[in-house]
C-alpha cells in the first residue's frame, strides 16, 4: 500500500503522457520503453518497472485493443482500484442527497433515462448524472478554447466579492438549497465560463462550503495562468476535497500540456484529473459549439456525435448578469448546436426576486409525470413500430416492446405524425375519463423510461 502510494502519482502522469502525446503513444504502442522513458524525462517510473506500466496502462486506456492477459499486472489492478475508489467517494457523498421536490426528482430520473435513449455511450457510464443548478460568477470567458462546446463569448464582467455581492451569493445558495434539497451541493459554480476568470472565486468557494459542507467540483481551462494563485487554491481544497475530484484541469493544446507537466510536480497533481481537450491526443469530445464550425471529416474523426457535454437539468444562475435560465440537454444537431435547451430566461437582483423566480421556473418544468398540456413527443432516434398488438420503441441500440390495445397504438400513432399534449391526444381519439385513465396508465411508464418525453 505504502508503495502504490509513491507510485500512483508517476503512473498517473506517464498514463497522462501516453493520452496526451502523440510521439509518446506511439513509443508505447511499439514497446519502445527507452523512447518513452527519454521522453517523459525526469518524472518517468524506474526502467525497471516501465514495461508492466505501459502494458498496464494501455490495457486500462484501450481495453477493446487488451492482447495479454492482465491478472498479473499491479500497474493495471493500480489503475483500475483508483478508478473504483474514485467513483464510489463521489457515490458516498451524493447518494444521500435528496431533492426536497418530489416532481423535480421525478423529472431527474426520467431525464437520466432519455439520455440513456438517446445516446447509447451513455449506458455505459451510468455515474453521469445532471447538476439541479449550475452557479456562475463571470458574464463570458477569457479563454477561447478551439472546441468549446458552449461557444462561451468573450469575457465581459466578474461578479466580485463585495459585501453586497457576498449577501446575495449567500441568499440565492440558501433560498437555493432550501427549494431543491440538499441535491443542490452537487451544483457547480461555473459552466459557460471559466472560474479563474473571477479574481474572487475562491472566496465565493468558501461560502458555498459552508453553506453546503463541501466545496463544488472545479475545472479550468487557465491552470499554467497562475501556478502560484493554482497551489493556494489546492492548499484551500485541502486533500479530502481533492481526493473527492474537486478539482480539474482541461487541456486545449499539447504545448499547454507541456507547460502543465513542467509547472507541477506528479505529486501535486496526483488528485487532479486532467482532461484532454487537444486535437493531439487520444480522447474525443463533444461535437457540439465551436467544434461544428470545424470541417466534417475533422469533427468525424475527433468528435463524438450524439452526445451533450451538459451535465445541468434545471436552473443555470449567472450572478455577474443577474439572468435565471431553465436548461436541459439536448443532443447536439442543428436547432441544438449549444448541445442544450433554454426553455426560459428571466432575471433578478434580489435575493427574494430570485425566490420567485427559481419557484416559478421550478413549478413549470418539472411536473410529476405526464403533464396533460404539455406537449408530448418521441425522444431524439426513437421511431415506434407495430407488430400484433406489441408496440416497439427502437433507438440508437435500445428497444423496448410494450403490448397494448388499439386506443394506446393509436396514441402512438399520432405522437409519431406530431407532437399532442396529452389532453388533445384523448380529444382527438374522443376517450372517455375511464379510457383517458387507462391511456395514461400506459403512456407514464414511456416517459418515465425515456422514451416519450414532454
Ligand atoms: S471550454 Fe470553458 S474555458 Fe474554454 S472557452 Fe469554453 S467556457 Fe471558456
């Protein structure tokens, strides 16, 4: 144990290096462990161990490529124990957290469920969940990454840390908390922006941790900008934070990735996970934003179709403009570039402005169930077909059948021709309230499973 612990932070970072650059991926690949051992340098992992390390470390990145048995391999047990023990600290400390309303925890759990429909990736990485809020502190942002799937604008104004200013941060986390539950402290405090921007973020951080208990999961784009201020937030998070994933740093170029690796040592960054970004490197990212502007056979081979980066369901507050908005993801297409919806924007400058407001928006999107006028339609890919009296619902790798009488097909029917709120579907079909009631019986499930949705 006191071993892997001095080793983690160096098989973290040449795992990173083999990710990140290509000349060093390439050297793995091959077996070339002196090439990679010349390349990485001064943090390399003793030449005694480099070669179970590699063959660890590419049979955890790529398992669909895995040629040799791993059983023997601790690299490989290494990674794949860090990986279980992240997930399950994440897990321990939002799997209590409930929301206070029970239509809003109906609409998170149906919307978990769509994305599941509609992007099959998602299946296999059932931790993803949706943030109930995002907070954001500045209006823009400085960096102008190249694949910025939000296509954040330019930088315009930080929400500082005045006395007025920390009253209504404290207000509109407290009203916050109290409308949606303690749900609320998985929230964020930034998504179209980037956090550093904010010269006040960390005292902001602050009081979110001692409203919520804990401090809110961040991750900049800017982390070479300021090593010196970077190391005084570490020190601010603390190791319990950090070993909770509290903080992240995104790669936009491989040049910027080497300033990273030279700026900081493996130790410091052995709880930060670094998430690459850059056209250089092994991962690919969402096809949405900025990206889409790229040429089609660029985004074809680097950008993953069918899939949102947006990991918020619900209020997105930015603080610096004084703006509510009602968000949910969408897959990227072209009504949908952003990879997200905004059903409704409104503004506030109070704390009890902002109680209203966040009530309203909060009482009109999420409904418990099938709202009867709301309109109703098939989630993104899914086309219904009929076979005897079985309905079958098919999208992208996921089917499900679901047998029924002619009133339920014919429902189906019409939804498919057009979008119908549930009350004009029973107007249209002429149902009684006995049948209305049957009908809906029916329909729930459907929209509780993600496949209709309203
Ligand atoms: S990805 Fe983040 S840091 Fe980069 S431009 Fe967009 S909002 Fe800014």
């Amino acid at each position: 144990m006191a071993d892997d612990l001095k080793i983690w932070p160096r098989l973290k970072r040449l795992m990173e290096y083999i990710s990140a650059d290509p000349a060093i991926r390439e050297a793995a690949v091959k077996g070339d462990e002196e090439s990679v051992f010349r390349l990485v340098g001064k943090d390399a992992l003793s030449a005694a161990d480099l070669k179970e390390a590699i063959s660890g470390i590419l049979a955890y990145q790529y398992p669909n490529q895995r040629k040799t048995d791993m059983t023997e391999n601790r690299f490989f047990d290494l990674l794949c124990a860090h990986d279980r023990e992240i997930i399950n600290r994440i897990k321990e400390r939002y799997d209590d957290c409930t929301f206070r309303d029970p239509g809003m925890d109906r609409f998170n759990h149906s919307l978990y469920a769509r994305t599941r429909v509609e992007t099959p990736l998602l299946r296999s990485r059932p931790f993803i969940r949706y943030y109930p809020v995002m907070f954001e502190l500045s209006e823009g942002c400085s960096v102008h990454c190249f694949f910025c799937a939000l296509d954040a604008g330019r930088l315009q104004k930080n929400f500082l840390f005045t006395p007025q200013n920390e009253e209504l941060f404290r207000g509109v986390l407290e009203v916050t908390r109290e409308l949606i539950g303690d749900m609320a402290s998985s929230a964020a405090c930034y998504l179209s922006t980037e956090p550093l921007d904010n010269p006040d973020y960390e005292k902001f951080l602050l009081r979110f941790k001692e409203i919520f208990g804990y401090y809110p999961q961040t991750t900049t784009a800017a982390a070479e900008r300021d090593p010196k201020r970077m190391r005084g937030f570490m020190e601010q998070l603390g190791k319990e934070e950090m070993e909770h994933h509290a903080l992240r740093f995104s790669v936009r170029s491989l040049q910027q990735f080497r300033q990273i690796m030279d700026l900081y040592t493996p130790e410091e960054l052995e709880d930060v996970e670094l998430l690459f970004n850059h056209m250089e490197s092994d991962t690919r990212f969402s096809d949405s934003g900025r990206v889409r502007m790229l040429p089609d056979h660029v985004r074809e081979k680097l950008f993953l179709m069918n899939y949102s980066i947006v990991c918020l369901a619900g209020l997105c507050v930015n603080f610096a403009s004084g703006t509510l908005r009602w968000i949910e993801p969408e897959v990227p297409c072209d009504e949908y570039p952003l990879g997200y919806r905004i059903l409704e924007e409104t503004s506030f400058q109070t704390v009890e402005e902002y109680r209203q407001e966040a009530e309203r928006l909060l009482r009109a999107y999420t409904a418990p169930g099938l709202d009867h006028d709301r309109p109703l339609f098939f989630t993104k890919g899914v086309s219904p077909d009929f076979e005897g009296n079985m309905v079958i619902l098919q999208s992208a790798g996921s089917v499900l059948r679901v047998t029924g009488n002619q009133i339920f097909q014919d429902s189906i029917r019409l939804l498919s021709e057009k979008k119908h709120t549930f009350r004009e579907l029973c107007g249209e079909m002429g149902l009684s309230t006995f049948s209305s009631g049957e009908l809906k019986k029916k329909l729930t499930p459907l929209y509780e499973k993600g496949y209709i949705r309203c």
